[in-house]
C-alpha cells in the first residue's frame, strides 16, 4: 500500500478516537454555569448595596464577567478592586466616584423610640437583617449588618443611623510601622516620666492626706 | 536523664536577669483602688456578678464567663465595688476596657473557702470545674483558660506533660523566683494536672541559667510519687516559646494549624501550676501573682506578689521609681512586652514583668534602613521561616503571598529585629500582616454569611411570589368550576316557568343590541359598496332587510318583555353610576368637541348636538338621582353613614378644588377666558367646605369612645416633623445652589411647620387625654 495513503489512515484514525475521546470529556465533565462569575461573586463584598448600580453582588460578577469594570464597588473600594483585577489580569483602576466613595465600615442602627413600625426598611434590607412587624418597633441585627445603607432612604421619620463601627480591644490591628520610629518593645516612644512624676506626687500627696487623717 | 533536642535559629540577648533577684520575694503593699479588668485572658470577657455600691469579700467570684472560652474574676481583697467602668488596660494598643473597681477596706476579710483533702477522689469533671471556678488562665503568655487545656475531650490522649519553667526573655525572673520559693506548690499543682490527664511522664523544663530554681525543683520532685523528670534546656532565646519546648525536651515539632495536645502534649506554666495547687488544695481563687519589677529607673527592683489589678504607678512607687530618669515603661519583656500610655494600668493575671527602663537602657531606634539581604534574621528565626521574603510581602500588602510563606506560624518572638543590621522592624510589618490577613478572612466569613442569607431571602420572596400566584390560580379554577356547575344546572332547572324576568329581559336587551350592530355593519357595508360600485348591492340590500327586519323583531320582543316585566326602580348606587357616566360622557364629548373646533373638523357640528343630547341626559341622570337620594329614607342612611367614607369624599373634593384652582391659576396665567372656571372653583370649594363640614359633624357626633389613636397622632407627628426636615434639607440645598424654587420651598417649609405644630398639638391634647381618662 502506498505509505502516505497508510500515513493519512493513520492520522485520520488517531484524530478520529481523539475526537471522539474529547467530546466524551466534554460532556461527561461539563461544568454547570460560569466558573469564573462564582470567583468573581466570592471576592465582591457582599452588601447587595447596589451601588454598582446592578441589583446585586452576583448580577454586578456576572456582569464583570462579560466586561463591565471593576472599579464600580465603593464598600469592597481599592483592596477588592485589586483581588479583582489580580483574579482577571486586568490592570487595577481607581474606584469610579460615580458610584459613591469608599467609607468607613458601618451598621445601620434604629432609634427604637423614633420607630413608627412601617416595615418600610424590613422590606429594604437585602440580607434580613432588621428585626419587626408592623405597627411593633423594629431593630437591626448588628451581627447580620451589612452597612449598604438600603434601609435609610425609605424610613418615613427618618430613624435610621449609619454609626461607623468603632475599633474595639478584639478587633483592633497593628497599624503598618513606620520605619525607624518603633522597635522591639520599645514599639510606641512616650515619653512617661512626666505623666509618672504627675502620679506620684499624687499618691505622695494622698497617703499624706490619709496619714493626717488618721 | 532524658535527650535534648534542639531548635533551629534563637539568639542569646543580654539577659539582665540579675538586677531582680538580689532580693528575696515580697509582697507589694495593699493599694489603695484595685482596677481588674474583665478580659486578662484569650476568649469572651467575663460578666460581671456584682454592682456599683456592692461590698465583696477577698476570694469572692465578681465576674463570671461568658461562654465556654472564658474565665471567672475574684476579688483580691475585701472592700467596695466603686465603679464598673472602662480604663485603660494593658494593651498594646493602649484603648480602654471595661473593669471593675475595688476600694479595699483594709480588712482582708476572706470569704469561706476550704481546699479538697484528697483530690484524687474528685471526679474529673469536678475537679475541672473546681479550677474553671478559682479563675485560672494561663499565665505564662496568653493566657488561655487552664481548664481547658487539661479537661480534653476522650479522643486526646496525653502522652507527655510538659512544665514550662524556661523563662527565657531578659529580665524576667518571676518564675524563677516562684520555682525557688514554691517548688512544693508547683509539684502539687503538677500532681493535679497529671491526675486529670493522666500523662505517662512529665517533663519541667529549665534553662541551665536558673541552677537554683531547678535544684529546688528537683529536690520537691523527689518527694512526689509522680516520676517528674527536671530537664535543664541551655539558655537560648526563645525557647520558653511552646511549639520550641516541644522541640527542645520531645524533638517532635506541631504540625501547623494544629494543637499541642492533637500530638499528646500538654505544656503549663509554672505560674499557673502553683496556682491549681492553691485552688486545689487552699480553695484559694487567682487573686494574686509574683511580677518582676525592673529596669534602671528603679532604686529597689525585685519580685513582688502582687495583687491582680494593682496600678502599676503603687508597684513603682513600692519600687521606688526615680520618675526623672523614668523614660519607658514596659509590660512583659523586651522583647515580646508593650509600652504602656499610663501607669495607672493594673496588674493582670499575664502581667509577669515591669520594666521601668530609662533612655540609656531603652534607646530610641535607629532609623531602618533598606534591606541588605544578609540572612542573619532566617538565621535566628525559630520556626524556619524567611523573614526577608515576609517583610517584602508585608510591606508591598502581597498577603496572600505572605500567607504562602507561613506568616501565621511566626511567634513574633523579635529575633529576626534583634539580629536586623538594617534596623527594620520586622516583628511590626508581621503583626501588621497578620492583623490585615485576619481582618480579610474575617471579612470574608462576614460576606460569605450575607451571601446566604441574601440568597435565602430571594429564595423567600421568589416563594412566596409563586404561593400568591398558586393561590390566585386556584381560586379562578374553583370559581370557574362553580360557575360551570351553575351552567350545568341552569338548563334543567331554568324552565320558561321559573325564568328570572330580570334575566330574561338582559337577555333580550343583549339581543335586540347585537341586531342593531349587525344592522349598522350592513348599511356600513352597503355605502361601501355603491361607493365602489360592487355589483351585488341586492344581495347586500337584501341582507339588510333581514338584518332589518331582526332588530325590529328583537326590539319588539324586548319591549314587549319590558311591559310585562316593569323594571324595579333603578337603587340609588345604580342611578349614581348612570349620572357619573352621563357626567363623564359630556367631559368626553366636551373634550373632543374642542379638539374638534381647533382643528376645524366638518363634524364639531354633529358633536354640538350630540353634546346637547348628552347634557340633556346627564341633567336627567343627576335629577332622577337627587330624587333617588331625597326619597330614601335619611335617618338610616345618615346614621350609617362612615366616617370614612366622608373622610374620603372630604378629601376628593378638596383635590378636586385643587385641581380646579391649578387649571384655573394656568388659564389666568395663559390670559384666557376664565369666567366659567371661576365660578367652577367657587362650585367646587363649596362642595369641598359642605364635605368638611359633613365630615366635622359626623366626627364630632361619633361617640369618642375610641378615643384619638394617639399612635396615629404620633406617627403623623413624626412624619410632619421629618417632612419638615427634609424640606429644610432641600431648602438650604435650592438656597446654596441659588435655585429659583428656593422661594416656594422656603413658603412650603412654613406651611408645614404650622402642619407640625397642629400634629403636636393634637399629639399633645390627646396625651393629656389619655392620661385624665386613666386618671379617671
């Protein structure tokens, strides 16, 4: 037989059994929907603020996913702007001021005694996180709290607070060093020996006090 | 005599160890205010048992915990609960938490207590909670609670307890003192701890620079019927550290992100042991502690047992601290302690070492410089990590990259600074990554958690959405399915004799209606057709004969029908429909008459008489009603009448009046006729006031049993004020941009703040009202 007529067999036939193999594989292994939205969803902050002007932190990844920026996501603001452009290979853009600013992280608080029960902020909160019924007084769940600010709008007496969450002795980070100011122990530099003196004298002056008293 | 191991890297420091032990331990003097903090321990802060004004004595439990990681508080000494307030506690980060304060009466007076004669006769489980109650954490380091640590579940099987008595950070000689003067204490605190873990050995380790503190150990040992083995580690930094005495005494390291005791190793302080052993067998909580005071701004440095929570500015005092040469004052050691802000911060159950160190001692640092890359922290460092390559990471924000190289394994012992040519403050950029790691991942839980529950929600809504739509859907099957019942029981039942004449003549009516449209078609049709010159008019002639022919019929029948059965007199609602919609028929044809006009239509004519026509009919609409309505009885009606329903014709007619003014004021404005319109508002305001005076009187004759809804009152009130808020907002908004509107909101804003004060005053009036009525 004619080697080249053998050579086109062969290869005919190994395409053929490659073929057949790889269509197998992309049915038997098929992934069900984008894999790259759900990335995209879990990196997003989760608010369901809106702000982003999509309904949504999963509308807005699925939107990423077919091209919209990534820079439309204030409360996730420049650390989720860079996950984002680091997960996509895209260069990092500064946060569209478009839609909002970066703030500080906050929950929603009620002034109880203000609230009419309107549930008007019940039906607001994406995440279920405000706790009532109608015509009873309403309070959020600081824990569930998301800080997307949905809830202020519709509150007809105007109620609701955005309080900043303060740093607390749990929560609280060291702060980034600066360079030849700190180190080992000796972190913080104060100078104490004035507020020390101030003291002494004061417990001097105090046990003085009590011996005359006595 | 068993093996040594060793650890890779540490460093050998200066120890200034011996500045605190020239003199023997002492007990700090009573001071006069005792500040405890709720949290001295790793977990939730304890809750606390007692109140401002509340007199405890020394032992008594004053705080209890809050969950399982958690720890109960004592009294240190009998006196006044003064304040439960936040001061400052020691920190790194120099905030506030909440503590309790104790003024001490001087007393000492001890609450009932009793120790347990033979331990070994508890339950463990007893004994456990014995140790949970006398408030034991930790208190060599972090201060985890103790009973957890040696209550573990079945499944951990302790092979080996471990004694920590290494102590290796400069200055620190608390737990040397303690081994010297205690050692009986910490072996019967060891003998306990064995008997609820039931190790096969245990091992105390010791540095080779405290030979007293581990001959005395080892002579208590021998009097022990446990085999305690003293194992005396050379000196090196940091090999108190637990996973590196682990190393040292086992040669087994702990996997990463797992517990000593997943590896059956349990290591103890040695603070802590004399501690179990004073609540075991004294019934004496954690009241007190031995603390190191040192540093060149002392005249007397030296260890003292100190009551927890006695500032730190009576232990320098005690001390006799030289405040002019006082420049820093640390908490714990050099290495691994933190500034203190204040030395009013107390003692806590951790507090093992003051040092008050003058600027010799504690220089200011040297500026860092850049990186040389020379190595010598990946030298030093005790867990085998690359501080370079973290302190790259760290300050670049790579966390992930960090997190890649083990950051959360560092220890942050500050060897790595220690050896740092350059200066850089390594152990800073760690902890400064570990805190934004743990913060991202705990941000991460957090939106993962709102994910959920955002997801739940929609599922909710998508629900119950579909359960509206299954309800609505079944009700239209069950009504369609009465309504074929109906129609299949009509035709037997519904025989000529028991015909409903009502029904009857509707049908009729219907009929004769159809007759005349067809009629209409026809002749429509037959126009058409001579219009275009069809040949088969006769046929369509023909048809509208008979089309004719059948309306004539149709409408015969019907009238026929109409003698026999004469109508029942139309109800009153019936004729007010029927005036409504004459009413609105004129409007209509009112309306396209004058489009008809404008435009110049040939057929305004035809419209003008039709609308004549209508008016014609509307009048004898409106009239048969008003007969209607003058003949049916009033004193029923009138009694029946609702409120709300006068409330709501109020209302229509004051928007009608509205509306009426605004077509008004724009006819004016447009320079048109507006007589007629005139003259409609003035219609329109009266029938408005009788409204309101219909409403005011029927109001006022509703027996006020209810009484005013004071919470519909508030809540007006409240929207009136917010409304004015909001006004006031747009207001200074229109003004700053310098907005025409400004005026009219500015008007707008006055109007409804007299709104306000009326919803106030009445809020007012019925509070006032309510409260004479429960008065009465």
């Amino acid at each position: 037989m004619d080697p080249i007529l053998i050579a086109v067999l062969v290869l005919l036939a190994v395409s053929l059994i490659f073929g057949a193999l790889l269509g197998f594989a992309s049915i038997k292994f098929k992934v069900e929907g984008n894999p790259i939205v759900e990335q995209i969803d879990s990196l997003l902050p989760q608010t369901q603020c809106g702000q982003c002007s999509y309904p949504g932190c999963r509308p807005y990844a699925e939107a990423i996913a077919n091209g919209e920026a990534i820079n439309k996501c204030p409360p996730g603001g420049e650390s989720t702007i860079a996950a984002l452009a680091d997960l996509l290979d895209v260069e990092a853009l500064p946060l569209d001021a478009e839609h909002g600013e970066e703030q500080i992280k906050s929950v929603a608080y009620i002034r109880e005694d203000e609230c009419i029960g309107c549930t008007k902020c019940i039906q607001a909160c994406p995440v279920d996180a405000i706790l009532g019924a109608a015509k009873q007084m309403h309070t959020v769940i600081t824990s569930e709290c998301t800080g997307c600010d949905l809830c202020v709008e519709p509150c007809p007496v105007d109620c609701i607070d955005m309080i900043p969450i303060e740093t607390s002795l749990v929560t609280w980070t060291w702060a980034q060093p600066q360079p030849g100011v700190q180190l080992i122990a000796t972190d913080r530099g104060r100078n104490l020996a004035i507020e020390t003196q101030r003291h002494q004298h004061q417990l001097e002056d105090d046990r003085n006090n009590k011996g005359d008293a006595a | 005599m068993s093996r040594i191991w060793s650890f890779h890297g540490g460093i050998h420091p200066p120890e200034n160890k011996r500045q605190s032990l020239q003199r023997p331990l002492e007990r700090a003097p009573l001071p006069a205010q005792l500040i405890l903090p709720l949290q001295q321990h790793i977990g939730a802060p304890a809750t606390p048992l007692v109140e401002v004004g509340d007199k405890v004595l020394k032992g008594q439990a004053i705080a209890e915990p809050t969950g399982h990681v958690s720890v109960y508080l004592h009294a240190p000494t009998s006196g006044t609960v003064s304040a439960i307030d936040c001061y400052p506690v020691p920190h790194p980060s120099g905030m506030d938490g909440l503590c309790i304060v104790i003024e001490p009466d001087g007393q000492e007076q001890w609450i009932e207590h009793q120790g347990v004669d033979d331990f070994r006769s508890l339950e463990k489980a007893e004994l456990a909670t014995l140790i949970r109650h006398a408030g034991i954490s930790g208190m060599g380091g972090a201060g985890f609670p103790t009973e957890i640590k040696l209550h573990l579940s079945d499944d951990h099987i302790v092979n080996t307890l471990i004694i920590n008595g290494v102590e290796c950070e400069p200055y620190i000689t608390a737990d040397d003192t303690l081994m010297r003067e205690r050692a009986e204490d910490i072996i019967g605190g060891i003998e306990i701890a064995a008997h609820l873990i039931k190790p096969t050995h245990c091992l105390i380790g010791i540095e080779d620079n405290k030979p007293e503190a581990a001959m005395a150990l080892t002579r208590a040992a021998r009097n022990s019927e446990l085999d305690i083995e003293v194992v005396v580690v050379p000196t090196k930094y940091p090999s108190g550290g637990e996973k590196q005495l682990i190393k040292l005494l086992t040669g087994v390291e702990v996997p990463f992100g797992r517990l000593p005791a997943d590896i059956g190793i349990v290591v103890q302080n040695v603070s802590t042991m004399a501690a179990i052993y004073r609540a075991v067998h004294h019934g004496e909580p954690l009241i007190s502690r031995i603390t190191t005071l040192t540093g060149d701004a002392l005249a007397n440095p030296g260890n003292v047992e100190v009551l927890i929570g006695t500032p730190i500015s009576e232990l320098l005092a005690y001390a006799g601290a030289d405040s002019q040469r006082l420049n820093r004052l640390v908490m714990g050691g050099p290495m691994m302690g933190y500034t203190l802000n204040d030395p009013q911060i107390p003692v806590i159950k951790t507090s093992n070492c003051i040092i008050a160190a003058t600027a010799e001692e504690f220089p200011e640092a040297a500026p860092a410089q850049d990186c040389i890359r020379c190595g010598h922290c990946e030298q030093v460092c005790p867990v085998g990590l690359l501080p370079q390559q973290l302190h790259w990471f760290a300050k670049g924000k790579e966390f992930d990259k960090a997190l890649s190289h083990n950051l959360m394994d560092c220890i942050e012992c500050g060897a790595c600074s220690y050896v740092c040519l350059s200066n850089i403050p390594l152990v800073q950029y760690y902890r400064f990554a570990k805190g934004e790691i743990r913060r991202e991942q705990f941000d991460q839980r957090n939106a993962e958690q709102a994910r959920i529950r955002f997801e739940a929600r929609q599922q909710r809504l998508e629900r119950e959405k579909q359960e509206k739509a299954d309800k609505r859907k079944a009700r239209a099957e069950t009504a369609s399915r009465a309504q074929t019942a109906r129609k299949a029981l009509t035709p037997a039942d519904s025989q000529p004799a028991t015909v409903d004449p009502q029904a009857q003549l509707k049908l009729l009516k219907t009929a004769a209606a159809v007759a005349r449209t067809k009629l209409k078609k026809a002749d429509k049709a037959l126009v058409q057709a001579q219009t275009d010159g069809v040949d088969d008019l006769a046929e369509l002639q023909a048809a509208i004969d008979g089309a004719k022919a059948k309306a004539e019929q149709s409408q015969q029948a019907l009238e026929q029908a109409e003698q026999q059965n004469p109508a029942p007199p139309p109800t009153l609602a019936e004729l007010k429909i029927a005036a409504a919609t004459a009413r609105t028929k004129v409007n209509k044809t009112e309306k396209a008459l004058a489009d008809a006009e404008t435009k110049g239509v040939p057929s305004a004519d035809k419209l003008r008489s039709s609308l004549e026509g209508l008016r014609a009919k509307a009048d004898a609409a409106q009239l048969a009603l008003e007969q209607a309505e003058a003949n049916t009885a009033p004193p029923a009606a009138a009694e029946e009448m609702d409120i709300k329903q006068l409330k709501t014709a109020a209302s229509i007619a004051r928007t009608k009046l509205k509306k009426a003014q605004k077509t008004l004021q724009a006819a004016q404005e447009a320079g048109e006729d507006s007589a007629s319109l005139q003259q409609q508002v003035d219609q329109l305001s009266q029938q408005s006031d009788t409204a309101q005076q219909a409403f005011a009187a029927a109001e006022a004759a509703q027996p006020k049993s209810t009484g005013p809804d004071l919470k519909a009152l508030k809540s007006a009130a409240a929207i009136a004020r917010t409304k004015i808020k909001k006004t006031e907002k747009a207001l200074a908004d229109a003004q700053q941009k310098g907005l025409a509107s400004a005026t009219a909101l500015a008007a707008g804003l006055e109007k409804l703040k007299t709104k306000a004060q009326h919803a106030e005053q009445a809020l007012a009036d019925a509070k006032q009202l309510a409260n004479t009525e429960t008065v009465d």
